[in-house]
C-alpha cells in the first residue's frame, strides 16, 4: 500500500467531479489538512502536496476521525466522492463519501517538490477555474509530462535555484504576469515572453573600466514587447540562454523608465537583468521565429528619415559590393570591420549601405561572391544617416534576405533584367537645393520646440540643425562685447601695465578689438530658446561691428543704442545651430550655438514650404 | 478692409474658371502698349490685361481686376513687382489656392 500522497490527486478530482462507482478511478491519496469539526460533520482542506481543495467527510465517515484513524496531517485514499460548485465562490468543494486511512499524521504538511524547469502553471490552491491563468491547457489537470517528486519542503531550497521560495509561496511568483503589468514598484512577477529579437554582444569602456552588454526584445502572449539589456556577467550568463524564437520564463529582474531618446520597443520601461534574475526555458512551447515582416521604403522616398529615430526596410538589387575597411572607433580605439554595398530600385536610384561586423565580414563577403548575378536584397531595421546626402546603415538588430521570395523582390528582379540593368542610375542625393549656403540651411530643418523640448540631444556630440526664426529680443544690458587678441580673436586680458595679453598667442598686444558674444532670443511658431551669438553671426544681425555698437552706446547716448539693438529685432534669419547639453549642479542645460546665419531667400523658402506641405499631405495620405 | 469681393489668384489656366469675376495675376511683361500689356502668366500661357498699366512697369507686374475672357483681364490695380521673382511658386500658390485650401481664400 503506497503510503504517500499521489501526485495529481486533487487535478484528478477536479477533473471527474462526480464518478460512477462502476468506472475505474484512479488512487487517490491526499493529505488531510486543517481538519476542524463543524457541527456533526468534519471538514479539511484534501491536498495533493501541490493543490488543496475543500473537503468534507461524510457523517458516516466521522467515526473514523474520532476513533483516530482519520488524523489532522494524515493520509486518506478516497474511494467516492462527489465534486461540487460552491455557488457563492468560485471554488470547488469535495464531499467523501468513502475513504480508507492511509498513513496517520505526517510530521508535517506535506508539499511536492515542483519542477521549476517548464512548469510555469498557476498553482493558485483553491481556484480551480481561474480565469486569469495563462496557460496553453485547456482546464486545470496539470501537464501529464511533468514529474514531481516527492521531496520535503526542506529540500525544494535548491541551490541551483537560489533562495527560490518553497512551492506553496511559489505559486504567488509563478503566476504569469502581462507584460503590460509590469512596474518599477512592484517585484514579485515572472513573465513568459518569446525573445523576438537578439542583439549582439557589444564591449564598452567607461570611466569604471571594461564591460560588456547585450540586449533582447521579448514579445509576451498579449503581444507587449519590452527590452531587456543585461550587462557583465549576466550578459556572459544569459548570452547563450537566450534564442530567437524560444519561450522563457524570467523573473526578478529591475524595471525603469526608458530613455526616449533610444528607444526601440514600445514600452515606457525596459528591463534590466542582473546575475540573481531568473530565466528558465519553457519546454513545452514551441520555437515559433514569426516571419520577418518588411514594409519597404522605395529609395527616392528615404530623404525625410534622414537623421530621424525610425528605421527603414529598403529591398534593392545589388550594384557593388566593397571590400572590408577597418574603422576605428573613436570612443574606444576599437577596429570594427565595415563594407559598404550599393542597391538601387525601380525608382532609379542608388544609396550605400554600411554593414559592420559580422555583417560585413560574413554576409558581406556572401554578397560579394554572388556580386555578378546582382542578387536582389531584402533589408529590414536599417538606420538612415545624411552621408553624402542619404545613406543607411545596418545596426544588430537588422536583418538581411538574399533573393527573398515575396511579390516585391520578384518586381524587382523583373524590372532589374528588363529595363533597370541598363539604366543609368543616379545616386540619391540630398535636398532638392542647389546653393551651397543654402543646402545647409535646408538639411535638417526642425522647429525650435524639436530642440527644446528634447532635453538630451546633443549629449555626447553636438548635434547640428538649421531654423529659419525670428530675432525677439536681445538684452540691452548683457555683456555682450569681449576684448579679442587682434590675430586670433582669443579672449585678452589686460595686462600688467598697459596693453593686453593674450593666452593663445603668448604675447602682449597694444590694441585689441571688440567682438560680439550675445545670447539672443529667438522665436517660431513653435516656440523660442536662447542662442549663443559670436560675432560674425552677431554682425550680420545687429548690422553694424562690436567696435562700432560700443562707440554707438558709450556716445551716442543710451537711447540709440537701445534704437540700434530693437532694429535687429524681428527680422527673420536663417540659422545653423549646434546644440549640446552639459551638466551643472547635476542639472541638464542645453546650449544652443548660432554657427551660420542667412537672410531668408523668400523664392527657396516658398519651395522648401510647398515640399513641406506635400509631404505632409502625403503622410496623411498614406495614413487615412 | 473691404472683403466684399475677394480677388481669386490665377493663372492662365484657373482663369476661365473666373470669367466675369474678379481675379488677381501677376504677369512677366512682354510688349507694353501703353493701353494694355501683353504678358506672360505664371504658368506660361499669354494674357493680354487691359487698363492703365504703370509707367515704366518693371519686368513682374501684379494686375487686380475682372476677368472679361478666358485670356484678358480688365484690371484696376496694377503694382510693380520688380524683376525678381519666383514664378514657380506664385504659381503653386495659384493651384493651392484654387485646390486644397479653397476654403482659405474665397
């Protein structure tokens, strides 16, 4: 006589609420829980080691529990019985109506060791029928391909677990939480999640020395997506443990907020994974890699990405294929091998492509080898850069098909062999405008409240725009004159006895100039900011030289001198502007620097609106 | 500021849509007859306008006026608009106008 609990016994229960004594049950042995008298009858809580549920011994059976064979923490085979709805709560409630005494009181409340590796199931112990429980099986009956075995509380602490709680608070953390609920504040969940994307592992150094990092998309079953980035040692740890397509259970990792700046998955947060996370893989899902989706831009149409944060798909055929080049990177000194290939499309036009790494070494020299067929080339997440005026770029998480078998590549492989091979194609360029001056007041067009309201741009290097603003005010009482060394502009100082001395040169001046350092307000229809002046800038814009303005205020009275700075006033310019962000007091401050300034050119302006207009109406377009 | 009647931008083509109307063109001059100008619209078509053009008219006149066929204006208002100009885009505002933002306009 088996003289321990069986495994599945109460699932069994649950699952046959009401047996005929004429079918074959099962064994079913469950430890007595909690029995407690209620007027004449006994109840307790039946348990499998895993599951509990309600029970009540039938009046016939309470000699049993007063002579002593049926025991508090004993066992009990139930030989009939009857599972019914608690109709006021969803729970389920076992009448025995026969049962013999197994084994008299255990030392303890017996609780079967749960497998963790693939056994992801709520083990909620009352709520047969629970709604929220994720999970592939259809009702409550445990996976029949899982084993348990029957260990005591004590040796579930198991150290390849960590200090994993025993199974019965287990089954508050097992229980699968959305991605969507998941928070900084609240610690305790496991997710199930399909890593839907796999970056490579990327070495950096910073000032606490040498690391490594990699991080993972993981899609849940609701289709939230979050990023997971793992560093040093759990980068080591989970490199290997995570593959695209598989199913894992993680628990114990931190949450924060993410940088918007680079963000890659919709998600306001993204998760960290340290050496105590948890991540086990779910066996008993399937790999399931989703078809790579690609949502092509035609070449002709790349300019307005350029510089922006989205990533294109681009498909084109092959033209060239360079050899690899070293890099070297300047943050680090690292090498990092690049190949850069040209494509061109149906719209007749050509763009570079930079692979890196092993894209360029392995997939690269593919592509090389089969140069002379011009194979057609699919490739999605690819980052738009303004090199020679529209280029692209592959990042980890791009992917690359040769020769794809979808419709699109088939028109291209079509229009290739038919016209396109013979065409010449012309390499797409930047904006439409001709004038150097003006091709870069127009790259890069943003409005004021681009830069202002994008606290972090500019914080590694600075980064470069052009506005076309108005003047709204410039302070009559700055400082804005410095005295300048005649031959390098640098700031003098004055000098022991008389003249100046200047720092750069390394020498004694006589004279000295005047030039302009001023912060300027400016505006748009979008808003307005600070931006620092120097002179040339300075001098287009107030319209006369520092020397003079200082002569204009000294002499020429307060009055005029104030006349001179409001006639600088709205009047519109164009601006080259560099914008940084530096840190005083633990507080971001962006600066804003004029590098170029330029009358408006009322004719190019009209054209750079009407393009503004249609690609607005475009967008639209392609929205509604 | 009388909007009564508003003026619609044209060009030679918008043009016979406003016969009988008031309209408004700006014209590159071709022969001036002191009379009436022979000019050239922005979308390249000739017009004649009638009236009493300005003396001397730079190369770009801007004429107000009403619209007595598919190729004449009688216009009232004349003003010079120098010799620099961008007739592209006055003429693709003459389109959006007429098109998309209508509504704006008239």
């Amino acid at each position: 006589m088996a003289k321990t609990v069986s495994p599945h016994a109460v699932s069994a229960i649950l699952a046959n609420p009401c047996p005929d004594s004429s079918s074959e049950l099962p064994e079913i042995i469950v430890q007595v829980l909690d029995l407690k008298a209620t007027g004449n009858k006994y109840m307790f809580m039946a348990s499998d080691g895993k599951r509990k549920v309600r029970a009540l011994l039938q009046s016939a059976l309470a000699s049993e529990v007063t002579s002593g064979n049926i025991q508090n923490l004993g066992l009990i085979r139930v030989l009939d019985y009857t599972l019914n709805d608690i109709p006021t709560k969803n729970e389920k409630f076992l009448i025995v109506s026969k049962c013999d005494a197994v084994s008299p009181a255990l030392e303890a409340e017996y609780k079967a060791e749960v497998k963790v590796e693939g056994s992801g199931i709520d083990l909620k112990p009352n709520q047969a029928m629970d709604v929220d429980v994720k999970t592939e099986s259809a009702g409550i009956v445990l996976k029949p391909n899982q084993e348990v075995m029957a260990k005591s509380a004590a040796q579930i602490v198991n150290d390849q677990h960590g200090n994993m709680a025993p199974a019965a608070r287990m089954s508050m953390t097992r229980r699968v939480h959305p991605l969507a609920s998941l928070n900084p504040y609240q610690g305790n969940w496991t997710i199930k999640v399909r890593v839907t994307g796999k970056g490579n592992m990327r070495t950096y150094r910073n000032a606490r020395g040498e690391g490594c990092v990699f991080n993972v998309e993981l899609t849940d079953e609701d289709g939230t997506q979050i990023q997971a980035t793992m560093f040093n040692d759990a980068a080591k740890k989970f490199f290997d443990k995570f593959q695209m397509g598989k199913v894992y259970f993680i628990s114990k990792g931190t949450l924060k907020l993410t940088n918007k700046q680079f963000k890659t998955v919709e998600n306001d947060y993204e998760m960290t994974l340290n050496e105590n996370s948890e991540v086990e893989e779910d066996n008993n899902e399937a790999t399931f890699l989703p078809e790579t989706k690609f949502s092509f831009t035609p070449i002709d149409e790349l300019g307005p990405y350029v510089n922006g944060r989205e990533l294109v798909d681009v498909i084109g055929v092959v033209q060239s294929v360079s050899p690899t080049m070293s890099i070297r990177r300047k943050s680090n000194n690292e090498t990092i091998p690049k190949r850069d290939i040209v494509i061109a499309d149906e719209t007749k036009k050509t763009v570079v492509v930079s692979l890196w790494n092993d894209l360029a070494m392995s997939f690269g020299q593919e592509l090389l080898d089969m140069a002379d067929k011009s194979p057609v080339v699919a490739m999605k997440s690819l980052k738009v850069g303004e090199f020679q005026g529209v280029s692209l770029s592959a990042l980890s998480k791009s992917i690359m098909v040769v020769d794809p078998d979808m419709p699109e590549a088939k028109k291209l492989r079509f229009w290739y062999d038919s016209e396109g091979k013979d065409t010449s194609l012309a390499a797409i360029g930047p904006s439409p405008s001709n004038r150097n001056g003006a091709r870069s007041m127009y790259s890069d067009r943003v409005s004021l409240s681009h830069i202002t309201s994008n606290p972090s741009l500019g914080e590694d290097k600075p980064a470069y725009f052009s506005i076309k603003a108005y003047i709204s005010a410039i302070k009559p009482d700055q400082a804005m004159l410095y005295r300048a060394c005649k031959t390098c502009s640098k700031k003098v100082t004055e000098a022991v006895g008389s003249g100046y001395w200047c720092e750069g040169c390394q020498k004694n001046e006589d004279g000295c100039s005047l030039r302009y350092i001023m912060a300027v307000k400016v505006s748009d229809a979008s808003g307005e900011a600070f931006i620092s002046v120097f002179n040339d800038q300075a001098d287009k814009m107030i319209g006369c030289m520092a020397d003079k303005l200082n002569e204009i205020k000294l002499h020429g009275g307060e009055a005029s001198y104030q006349k001179k700075l409001k006639e600088a006033t709205w009047v519109p310019h164009l601006f080259r502007v560099s914008v940084t962000t530096n840190e005083y007091n633990n507080e971001k401050r962006q600066r804003i620097t004029a590098r170029a300034v330029a009358p408006i050119d009322y004719a190019t302006e009209s054209k750079y609106l009407v393009e503004d207009m249609t690609k607005i109406k475009l967008s639209k377009n392609l929205l509604s | 500021m009388d909007t009564s009647n508003p003026a619609a931008f044209v060009n030679a083509e918008l043009l016979r849509m406003y016969v009988g109307r008031r309209v408004r063109a700006v014209i590159q001059v071709l022969r001036n007859d002191g009379g009436s100008i022979f000019g050239k619209s922005t979308d390249e078509q000739e017009l004649v306008v009638k009236g009493h053009p300005p003396n001397p008219p730079t190369t770009f006149v801007e004429v107000i006026g009403i619209a007595d066929s598919n190729r004449s204006i009688q216009a009232e208002i004349w003003t010079n608009f120098g010799d620099n100009f961008d007739v592209s885009s006055y003429n693709t505002i003459c389109q959006l106008a007429n098109g998309d933002f209508k509504h704006l306009f008239i």
